[in-house]
C-alpha cells in the first residue's frame, strides 16, 4: 500500500486517505519517507478519514468520507 499511496502522493489528487489506527499512521507515514516521499507530499495524506473520525459502521463511514470529499472538492471550485 506505502508504494501506491507514494505515487498518489505525487499526483493532483486533493483527497487521499487511509484508514487505520494512530499506529497505522504512524507506520504508514515511516514507509512513505523510506520511499522518500517528501515530508510536505506526505502532509497531503488526510487522517483521519471523513467527517466523523470514530466511524466504524460501513454506512456511517461511507456516507462521512463522501460529505469530506464534498467539502474538500467545493472548496476547490470557489
């Protein structure tokens, strides 16, 4: 995953995001600078996911990262 996220890293992408825990992150963020991924590209990496942090029901989930994606893709148009 550290390999694909490092080339979404580098793209126009405005949302980019993966789930897990703080552990995760941490881990998932260490990988991407031994693929020297720069510090400013690895910041673009959204955590945690949607609006609601502690989602964890599919639904709720689902319907919290599409309402982030929104807002994040608004901002982009204005």
């Amino acid at each position: 995953m550290p390999t694909i996220l490092s080339h979404a890293l580098l793209s126009k992408a405005f949302y980019i995001t993966a789930q897990g825990s703080k552990r995760a992150q941490e881990n998932l963020m260490h990988q991407l600078s031994l693929l020297k991924v720069a510090p400013k590209d690895i910041l673009k990496l959204k955590s945690p996911i949607g609006l609601i942090p502690s989602a964890r029901e599919t639904r709720i989930l689902v319907i919290s990262v599409l309402a982030d994606i929104l807002a994040k893709s608004k901002n982009l148009v204005s």
